[in-house]
C-alpha cells in the first residue's frame, strides 16, 4: 500500500509566504516601538522584551542578546512540551525580531525621540509595538516569551492564556522599579500595556468585522438574486412562520463585511422599502470569502 504524501499547493505555498512576510513587517514596527521611543525614555513594556529593557537599564547589556538568550530557554521548551507545530513561526520570530533589534538600534544611535515628553513616548512606542504584535498575530505568528510560557501553563492548568500573560507583564513592569527607582517610569509601564493590549486588539479585530442580516421580506428571492451579483455574497432561504400572525414567510439569512452593509441596505430599501430588516455584528466569520480558520 503506498503511502500518501500531502504536497502543499501553492496557494498555501503563497500564503505561508505571505504570513511570514507579515510577521517580519509587524516585528520591525514592534522594533521600532519599543527601541526607539520606550528603551531610550526609560519605559518598560511586558514580556520578554520588558526583561530586556529591565536588564538594560540596570547593566547597560544589549537588549537583543538578553531577548535572544530567554526566548532560546523557551522555545527548547516550547518544542519539548508543545511541539514544532506550535513554535515554528515562534523561532522565526525571535531570530527576526532579534536581527532587527540590532539593525535599528544601529540606525538610530544617539537619537532620542520626545525625551522630555515621556508621555507621548510612551503612547507612540505602545501603539506601534501594540500594532506589530497584532500583525504578527494576524499572520498567525507568535512573538515568543510569556506567549510560550501562557500555553505551557494553559497545557497542565485550567487558566486562559490572557490571564497568565496580564500577570506576568505585570510583575516585569513593576520589577522595573528596582532598576529605575522612579515611580513615575513604572506607571509609564502600566499605560504601555494598556494601550498596546487595545491597539493589538484593534488590529486583530478590523480585519474581522463582520455583520450578518435576517431579512423577512415578500421580494426575497429578488433581494438575494442583487446579494448575489453585489456585494458577491451568498444568502440562505430560512422558511419562517410568524407566530402573531401565523403566516408562513421566507427568511433570507446574509454575512458580509461591515463595510458592506450600506450595499445592502440600499439594494434592500430599493427592492422593498417595507422590509424587515435585522443587523447584527458577529466576532468572526470563517469560510470561503471571508477570514480562514487559524489553529496554532
């Protein structure tokens, strides 16, 4: 019996491509971010990244070598406990994030951006490593640090990934303090990790927001031939029956992107201005036309 071998086609080919293009695209903003506008105002971030920073400010050591030298320790653990699956694209990562690093501390030696505006700093510095992560993310990448270590622990204990990860970023930010001895900078901190948990969640999210429509209407057949041709969506017949009135009716059922919403309710109000119209926004829609399921 021979033995049958998948062959990636070259879609996944190009996809996979353009995922690790993706993740390389979002690790030079997080780069940027975070060596350029929060290492040289003295602010910390979470993770492993805000270990780095915390050595750095109390030794003066490169933060690349000490990222590098951690998230090596993890990820041979990653790969013992969780496999390749779940830490190729994490490698790729450190060993790209950590090539940049050193690029762009390079390239801006002796520059320090909004030095007595620490504050601004600080919000410039979080949204750009806040939208890195989210592109990596989006790609279905990993940046690495207490990534590994959230799904390690999420393997043996019943507690979510975002948890593990909000404790841990919270005990590096406030370790800051010991190699700071300012306050001031360790608040800094805080707001980092607020602002880029919000501005990853927002990068995450756009490229998902999706709505879906039930339409109750006697011209349904009419409506759903316009979805059809435009906006390109597909729509399914539901047969309903109106409890009040008892009557049997067609109920058509439609998903689209957001943006499309406005295409529809006009073909709807030109089709049938008396129908029935109900909107709604879903979390995530995956399939053929919209997003593609990711599993790590």
């Amino acid at each position: 019996m021979k033995k049958i071998v998948n062959v990636p086609s070259k879609q996944s080919l190009l996809r996979e491509t353009r995922d690790y293009v993706m993740i390389a695209l979002g690790l030079i903003l997080y780069g940027i971010g975070w060596t350029v506008f929060l290492l040289p105002n003295d602010i910390t971030t979470g993770g492993v990244p805000g270990i780095a920073s915390i050595v750095y400010f109390a030794t003066g050591f490169p933060v690349q070598y000490t990222y590098f030298s951690i998230n090596l320790v993890l990820l041979l653990l990653s790969i013992r406990i969780l496999g390749w699956k779940f830490s190729i694209k994490t490698v790729f990562a450190v060993f790209t994030l950590t090539f940049f690093l050193s690029v762009i501390q390079k390239l801006a030696d002796g520059v320090v951006l909004l030095h007595d505006q620490p504050f601004m700093a600080c919000v410039i510095g979080a949204s750009l490593c806040g939208g890195g992560i989210g592109i990596a993310f989006s790609s279905n990448g990993s940046t690495g640090g207490t990534d590994i270590i959230a799904a390690i622990i999420n393997k043996y204990r019943d507690i979510t990934l975002g948890r593990v990860m909000l404790v841990c970023d919270l005990i590096i930010i406030s370790s800051s303090y010991f190699a700071l001895k300012d306050w001031e900078k360790v608040v800094y901190g805080y707001v980092t990790l607020y602002i880029c948990s919000f501005v990853l969640d927002q990068v995450v999210n756009s490229a998902r927001q999706s709505v879906q429509f039930f339409i109750i209407s006697e011209k349904y057949e009419e409506i759903a031939r316009h979805i059809n041709v435009y906006p390109h969506r597909g729509a399914t017949v539901i047969n309903a029956s109106g409890f009040y009135s008892g009557k049997e009716q067609k109920m058509l059922f439609v998903l689209a992107k957001k943006r499309e919403s406005t295409i529809i309710f006009r073909l709807i109000k030109d089709i049938d201005p008396n129908a029935f119209v109900s909107q709604s926004a879903v979390i995530g829609v995956y399939g053929e036309g919209f997003d593609r399921i990711k599993v790590k």
